[in-house]
C-alpha cells in the first residue's frame, strides 16, 4: 500500500507526536507495542491520500438519486474524452447513514513509470494533484530548461520546501504524484512580468486516479472531507433557527449549516482573513443559500458589551445564537495527503490558546440550552481531547453530549477524560485500521475509517 516516504516533520515535531501517541494512559490501555504501531501507522497514512473521494450533495436543491444520476452521466462524459476505452464506468456509491453524501473510489496507487522530463511543485500543490486535481502554474516550482507546451513530463512534490522557484532540476526530498503533459512553455511560467495562472501540466497519468470535478455540477456536488460533513449533521441545524459559524472560510460547513436549515433562518459567517471572505459568498451563491451572512470580523472580540444589539453584524451580544460552530483554526496535522510539513514546535503548539480564546467568545454567544460543536482537523491531544478537559472545568454550564452520526472512534486517551466523555467525543483516527483498509474493503466500510485526521466535541449549554 506504501508508495512514497510517511510524512517528514521536523526531528521535534516527531518527538512531540510520538509522546502524544505513547502517553501513559494509551500505553497502560493498549501496551507498548501497539501504540508504537499506530504512530508509526499514522506517520503513514498522513502521506497517502484516502482511498475514495467524498461529495456533499445539494439535497435542498435536488434529490439525493437524481444527483447520483447527474453526476454519473457528467464524470462518464468526462472519462470517455480522456480515456481510449468504449465503455467506461463510474461508480458512486450513497453513503449509508448520512444522507447527503456521496462516495467514489480513487485508484491507486498505480504503477506508472517515471519519466527523465522532470517537473518540480510545491507540496501543498503535490497534494492536490494525489487529490485529483492538475498542476496549475503558480504551484510549478521547476521545469527542464527548453520544456515546450505538450511535453510529456513526470511530476514531483518537493517535500521539504527546498526547490528555488526557477530551476531546471532539483535532487532534494521530492515525492513522485504521476506524469501528465504540460500546457506552458517554460518562458511562460517563469520569464514572464505576469504571473500566469490556469493549468501547468494536465495529469494523464496521476499515481492516484480519482475522478476530476473541475466544473462538474459545481452547484450539486460540492467536494467535502467525509468528517467535515459529520459536523454538520452533528450540530443539527433546524430551519428557522439563529446560527454562528465563527470561523468561517472558505464556508463549506457554513453552506452545510444553511442547506440543512432548508436556507430558513440566519448563519452567521465569521472570518478573520479579509481575502478569504469572498469565497465563503462564491460558495453560498453557487448553492443558492441565501440565508448566509458573511463578515470579516475576528471572533475572539465578537461579544459585545451591549445587551442590545444596534446594528445587523459583530459584536453581537451575549446569548444571541441557538447554536455555534466553533471549526477551529489548528495545526492542520491530520489533513491527507500531506507529504511534508515544514512546522516548528513552537508554531504547532501556537493554536491551543488561541482556540481557547474563540471558545471563551462562542460559550458567551450561546443561548442557554444551545449547542455547541468545537471541531479540528488536527490529531494532537492539545487541540482536541485536552481543550474538551479544559473546556468543561472552566465552564461548569457545558455538558458533553452525544453525537448523531457518530461514525468514527471515541476520544484519545490521555487527556484524563473518563471513559464515559470519551465514548461522547469523536475521532476520525486513520491509523487505527490502515493497512486493514485496503481497495479490496467495500467502499463504505473504507469511508468511516480511511479518512483524514479530525475530531468533534458537541456540547450543551445548560
Ligand atoms: C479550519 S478553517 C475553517 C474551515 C471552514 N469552517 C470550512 O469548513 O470551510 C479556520 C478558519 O478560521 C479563520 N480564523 C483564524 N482565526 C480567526 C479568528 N480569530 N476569527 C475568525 N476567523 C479566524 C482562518 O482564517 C481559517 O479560515
């Protein structure tokens, strides 16, 4: 299953991991060796994508059958263009117990030969390419010195963040993400005044095969990891009610929120990165929601000192939502596939206080008897289990509740949690079962398990 090198982090960062995974309460439950197998497991899988593509479907604009149809008709269409084959199938799969989503297998990996034409992209563009997507050009980092458009090229990740922008080759860490022919002269990407965009190299032949949904019912099927649907459905949304994504960007769990409330009653959307906020109302226009509304605010200060509220935005005052989400801002560390990541200690331990700040904002926004979804795609216990710890000490109105869908495992160990709170908590743990995984598993047993790194806490304010 191994095709490329686990995820490289810095010798520390590895260190810090390997006593989250190795604390004392994991190794007096599971014992040494099997604690060490799931770090070691982890360290894998973070570098491997998963094994199936999720997509949310709009089912507050069509039925969740006909979008299945649709989107079947439209990926045939695009593989009979690419491929040499008459028949060509695409299965899509509805996941069993959320009903909004829909599963595709990725092939891979695949065995494809490199090629002596070498291109070089930054990781976070390599990533992309594992995810299905082409090379566009501010991604490519190095090309041969005379490649022409319609060169066939191999394309590598450059895991270190090492390659100078501008060179003809490049020996450093790099990862291979498959072959595909190039769009661009090299004149056209580097010696150039403007910088270009559009696709660089269109992948014909990516180490991982998943299905392309550039234009592809972009207001049907919206591409969405598997646990951040479940949050969503975790924070149960009804129409008519008053809600608060604090951390908004680029908005695919605000859209959530607004088309499981039939876009009847208010999300509010809150961003901190001005240039990130346009996304989030690309995204509620092209899924027709009109109940989302979005504002550049930092959500630590969103609480206003007024109990009644002058104006329609932030601050607002205190008890004015029936539900928060709190999708945090967090190191990130289980997003797949990540080849590399470049982070000190000291940056991957920066997020802890600032998440407790925005919860200190989203427990004061709440209404008495409202909830509260705190969620991470990241797999310290720091950010997670130990923030859930803290989170109930510090505010004795705040009970653990249960969580529907509860598709993932419970809560780490470490964090002096019961056994009771952490059967309420969910991880989305990969490592727990890769290498069990495989493509021969049916896809829906695969898809709870084989997902990124990602963790939810539902709470009650009583
Ligand atoms: C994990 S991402 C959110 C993803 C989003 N919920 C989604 O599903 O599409 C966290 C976001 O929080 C934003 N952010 C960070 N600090 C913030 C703050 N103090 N106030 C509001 N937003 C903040 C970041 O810019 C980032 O876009």
């Amino acid at each position: 299953m191994s095709s490329f090198p686990r995820i490289s982090l810095r010798p520390e960062v590895t260190d810090y991991l390997k006593n989250v995974f190795l604390n004392k309460e994991v190794l007096a439950a599971v014992g040494h060796q099997e604690a060490e197998s799931r770090f070691q497991r982890l360290l894998t899988c973070l570098s491997h994508p998963p094994s199936y593509t999720c997509v949310r479907a709009s089912t507050h604009l069509a039925p969740l059958e006909e979008i299945r149809q649709k989107l079947g008709e439209e990926l045939k269409k695009q593989q009979m263009c690419t491929s040499s084959e008459k028949e060509v199938s695409v299965q899509i799969l509805p996941h069993p117990r959320i009903p909004d989503v829909l599963l595709l297998p990725v092939d891979g990996p695949r065995p494809v030969e490199q090629l002596s034409s070498e291109v070089v992209v930054g990781a976070q563009c390599g990533s992309a390419v594992l995810r299905g997507a082409n090379v566009f050009v501010p991604g490519i980092l190095a090309s041969p010195k005379f490649m022409k458009a319609g060169d066939v090229v191999s394309v590598f990740s450059d895991l270190e963040g090492r390659c100078t922008r501008g060179a003809t080759s490049f020996q450093g860490m790099r990862g291979f993400v498959g072959n595909g022919v190039a769009q661009i002269d090299r004149s056209g990407i580097f010696c150039t005044d403007v910088a270009a965009k559009g696709v660089g190299v269109r992948m014909v032949e990516p180490l991982y095969q998943s299905p392309s949904f550039d234009g592809v019912l972009p207001n049907l099927a919206f591409l969405q990891n598997l646990p951040s649907v479940v949050v969503g459905h975790v924070l149960g949304p009804l129409p008519g009610e008053r809600i608060l994504d604090m951390c908004a960007a680029p908005g695919g769990k605000t859209c959530h929120i607004a088309a499981l409330m039939r876009d009847q009653g208010e999300v509010v959307a809150l961003e901190k990165i001005k240039n990130k906020i346009e996304r989030i109302r690309q995204n509620a226009k092209m899924l027709q929601l009109n109940s989302v509304k979005v504002y550049c605010f930092n959500s630590t200060k969103a609480v206003s000192s007024n109990s009644a509220q002058e104006h329609e935005g932030p601050p607002f005052p205190a008890e004015s939502f029936e539900r928060v989400l709190l999708d945090a801002p967090c190191s990130g560390l289980g997003q797949r596939p990540s080849m590399s990541c470049t982070w000190s200690l000291k940056e991957l331990c920066s997020y802890q206080p600032l998440q407790r700040k925005l919860f200190h904002a989203a427990v004061q926004l709440l209404k008495k008897g409202g909830v509260l979804v705190y969620s991470t795609c990241t797999v310290t216990l720091a950010e997670n289990e130990e923030q859930v710890a803290w989170a109930l000490e510090t505010f004795p109105c705040l009970t653990l509740q249960p969580q529907e869908p509860h598709i993932g495992s419970e809560g780490m160990l470490g964090a002096g949690l019961s056994p009771e709170q952490l059967r309420l908590l969910q991880r989305f743990s990969p490592e727990l079962t890769w290498d069990q995984t495989g493509a021969a598993a049916p896809l829906p047993y695969r898809a709870d398990r084989d997902t990124i790194g990602f963790f939810i806490a539902k709470f009650l304010k009583k």
